[in-house]
C-alpha cells in the first residue's frame, strides 16, 4: 500500500527559495494580485477597464482615467480654484502640489459637464489617489458648485465617490462641507432634477454620512467598501473581528442602502438607462 | 505653540469633565413642563438622544439633545452619548413635527461622535446622518444649536446645521478627536495634546473661523449657566421668530455656502 505511505510534505533544496526566485524573475506591475479576491493575473487581463478577470472588483482609478472611460465629450468646470491651509497644518501645501502632481486634478474631485450616451450630465468623480479622496474646501466647493450649475442649467448629476472622510488637514471648515453640499443636493432635488451618486472603493466617513446617501437612485460598483466609521475602530469599539464583507456595497444592498450593484463595463448604459427614465 | 498646545489640551480636558452639567439638567432648567417623546418609529429607541417638547419662558419649543447619561447602567445604554441610527432618526422626526407645529428647534450636544458599531453601521448610521444635514437646511422653523462639551465631527454636525451655532466656553468641536488625529498623523496618540493645539477645536478658534457664532460663558454654578443660556436663547428665538419661513431658510443657507 505504498500510495498511503506517502509523505504529506514535498521536500526541497534548502538552499532553494522559490518565491524569491519567482519575484527577480517577473518584471514589476507585470502580474498584478486582485485586492479583493486575492487571485493574481497576469495585467493585461484586467483590460483597459482594469476589472479583476474573476470577481469583477474594479482596481482604483484616476478619476482623469474613469473620465476618459466614460466618455470623451465633456468640459471641466472649477479646475483654477485652490485651496488654503486654514489651520497652518506643517507639512501640508507640499502634500497638496504631490498630490496635485500625481493626479493633475486641483483636488480631490473632477467635475463637469459631459456627455454620456448621448445624454448631458452634470458629472463628478472623485479620485483616491489625491490624498485619499478627503474631502477638503476646494472639493466641498466643486461638488456645491456642479450641484448649482446643475440647477441653473437642469441638468442631472451623476457623481462617483470614493472618498476616506472630511480631510483632517483642513479641520472643521472641512466637516462643513458636508452642511454646504447637503444643501445644494436639497436644493437640486426640490428643483425636480435627478442625483445618481455611484459609490466605488473606497467611500467612507463624512462622505457616506452625506452626499452619497442622498442620491434618488444609488448604485455601487461591486465589491466596494461603504461604510461610514472605519472598520478598525469597530472593531475596537465591539472588540469583535467583523466578517470580510461586512462593509461592502452588496451588504448594503441587502440591508436596503443601495439600490443597484453595477458591473464597471455596464456602467455608461446604466447611466444613461436611469437619466432618461428620470427626466 | 507648545502654550497654545497646553491652552487648547485644557479645554478638552474641560470639555471632557466629570463635572460637566447633564443633559438632564441642562433641559430641565431650560424649559418648563418638558414631555419627553420616545422612538424613530421604525427601529428603536436611543437613549444617547433625548427629544421632547416643553415650554422655553412661554414658548413652546422642541428639545433634541445627546445624553452621556449619569449612570452606569445609563452611559453603557447611550455608548456614552454616541448616537445610533434610531437616534438620528429620531432627531429627524421631531424635527418635521416641530415644523408642523411652528415650534422652534433647540439642539444641545455632548457627544464624541456617531457610535461606531456593528449594528449602527448595518442600520445605516450614514444614511441617518445624511438624511438630517438636508432636512435641517429644509427646516421651517428657527433652529439653534448649543455645543456644551464634545462636538465630535459628522455625529455633532448632524445635530448643528442651525440659524446659529453656540459653544459653551469649556467645549470642542472638531473633525476628529485629538487623540484619533495624533494616531493617524503621528501614529502615536499619546500625542493628543499637542494635535489639540493644532487643529483648532476651541470656542475662541471656531469663533474667528466663523464655524460658531458665540461662546456660552460657563460660570461654576451650574445654576446661573443655565439662566444665562436660557435668556439667550429666548432673545434669539423670538428674534428668529420675525423672519418668514423662506428668509430664514435663505440665511442658513448663506451661513453654510461660505465655508
């Protein structure tokens, strides 16, 4: 009965390490590992809308990326405004022009008019990458301006989020965003107009907490993470590990915060779908 | 730097005392016959809010406050004074039924934030929140809000998109706590004093950022603070009162669009 005398280990050179081996060999950025479902593959299989080729999550994009993605008819408002550093925070202006840098954005949103299907769209996206999406002054602003020109204009907002809270940087008149944002979604709802916030990885914090849950319809890419206080501190605060979906945007679904889960590639019709079926 | 680190660690340190007047005493002595109203009527009931109407001097006027609780058993109950969901949406609706009744809405706050649970998040504490920063924009009736201890970010403001926004002399009002922004910044908490100093979280501060319209003077005897609160907010009431629904709505509107 040899076959059940076998060894449950396979025995290698010691002096072999494969895994180090594997690294020096393989290009960096060449196989790129899926942070939701952990599976790694090869880059190109993520195709041009870097969608994970097995669990559909959707990597981290430019909001200039998720722009160009969406549509190449469009015209940027506010991109000249600039923040202040209301609380003389060390270290902060060279943390803005990097950021500024890295994602050739003023803040951490884009915004402006576009067109999608065909369809004229008072458009948002906000971008991870600036700082992690915090919402700062001059994002408060854009966003509260897109709602107004909106208005003025009747024109539909659609609006990405992803976003790590009110920027800690910019204190308090950062937490007031979210009264000044919140007023100008009041105010573009009771003109009768649409709001469809999309909520991508990650949307957290003072975000969540305002502009997007206030949307008429509100979508999610999968797999996203939503929530609105960090999933360490409640940890802490229950002293109880949470299960890995817990702040996902499928759980919100089910417990009845988001209307619609949308794959990446689907989400030019759908956009168009709910705006003319809100007109 | 280092003294106004130390200025502003005190005034955490205040804000943050044992001695700080409740909730229940605070509304007791603001207004007279106060019936206190249970329930978002649809979850639950969170005792880290109390609501209710009685009279302020000869107003009838609606009462929404967080409440840390004096027990035990009751700051177990309320988190400590972080609201859930059910108090947010409690908070919500005694506001449409203030405005139904014209009744002038009176919010007083202590809490550290929204509470960070499991079951707050899965009930949509985001949503909760969100829902009352567009409905106090919306609301018909004078609104005044009171800071007398922690203002502790989205879980304060939620309570604080008002015609006028007051701190008493010991309270804070900030995006996070200092200990949570010296953990993120310096990933060292310990470190709390000296982000205080930093973030400017004081009455005095937020007054010249113009986030808060006045600062409450907070006299040892609990009595005359109470007295003098009170006087202050039936003159600010009734002079809200002569605006029509829509001019007051146009000014709050204004106060926020600044920032």
């Amino acid at each position: 009965m040899y076959l059940f005398k076998k060894n449950s280990y396979v025995e290698t050179h010691p002096r072999r390490q494969p895994e180090k081996q594997f690294k020096q060999q393989v290009p960096d950025n060449m196989f790129i590992q899926c942070p939701y479902c952990k599976r790694g593959f090869y880059y190109r299989n993520f195709g041009t809308l870097r969608v994970c080729p097995d669990c559909g999550y959707g990597l981290r994009l430019k909001a200039t990326e998720r722009l160009n993605l969406l549509t190449a008819d469009y015209t940027p408002w506010d991109e000249d405004l600039q923040t202040t550093d209301p609380l003389d925070f060390p270290g902060y202006p060279e943390k803005l022009r990097k950021a500024q840098a890295a994602t050739k954005l003023n803040d951490s949103i884009w915004t402006g008019i576009a067109r999608i299907r065909g369809l004229e769209i008072a458009l948002g996206i906000m971008d991870s990458n600036f700082i992690m999406g915090s919402l700062g002054t001059v994002t408060g602003e854009k966003i509260t301006r897109l709602f107004e020109r909106a208005i003025e204009q009747k024109l539909p907002v659609v609006l990405f989020t992803a976003s790590g809270g009110a920027r800690m940087q910019e204190g308090m008149p950062a937490l007031m965003q979210m009264a000044k944002i919140s007023q100008a979604v009041a105010r573009h709802s009771e003109a009768g107009l649409f709001y469809m916030p999309i909520l991508t990885d990650p949307t957290t914090g003072g975000v969540t907490a305002s502009f997007a849950m206030q949307g008429d319809i509100i979508a999610a890419e999968p797999h996203t993470l939503v929530g609105f206080a960090g999933r360490r501190v409640i940890e802490q605060t229950i002293n109880k590990a949470l299960p890995e979906d817990f702040q996902s945007g499928e759980q919100l679904q089910k417990n009845g915060f988001v209307d619609k889960i949308v794959p990446r590639s689907e989400l030019s019709d759908f956009i168009a779908q709910v705006v003319s079926l809100n007109q | 730097m280092a003294q106004k680190s130390k200025a502003a660690a005190a005034v955490v340190k205040a804000a943050r005392s044992a001695d700080k007047i409740s909730t229940r005493a605070l509304i007791n002595g603001l207004v007279t016959d106060f019936v206190e109203l249970h329930g978002d009527r649809s979850s639950g009931d969170d005792p880290a809010i109390v609501g209710g109407i009685g009279y302020l001097g000869t107003r009838p006027v609606t009462i929404i406050a967080t409440q840390k609780g004096e027990t035990v058993e009751e700051k177990i109950a309320t988190h400590n004074g972080d609201p859930e969901p059910q108090g947010y949406r409690k908070a919500l609706r005694l506001m449409a039924q203030a405005a139904k009744f014209k009744r002038p809405v009176i919010t007083l706050i202590n809490t550290a934030g929204a509470y960070p649970g499991a079951d707050a998040e899965q009930h949509g504490q985001g949503e909760a929140i969100a829902a009352l920063l567009e409905a106090s924009y919306q609301l018909k009736v004078p609104f005044i809000a009171t800071i007398f201890g922690e203002g502790g970010s989205g879980g304060a403001l939620a309570l604080a998109c008002a015609d006028e926004v007051w701190m008493f002399e010991n309270s804070i009002y900030s995006v996070l706590s200092p200990e949570g922004f010296a953990s993120i910044l310096w990933k060292d908490s310990g470190r709390a004093d000296e982000a205080a100093g930093l973030m400017k979280l004081t009455p005095s501060d937020l007054l010249s950022l113009k986030i808060i319209d006045q600062v409450i003077s907070e006299p040892s005897n609990q009595d005359k603070l109470v007295k003098n609160l009170k006087k202050k907010l039936i003159l600010k009431v009734a002079e809200l009162n002569q605006l029509a629904p829509e001019q007051l709505i146009e000014k709050r509107l204004a106060r926020f669009r600044k920032f």
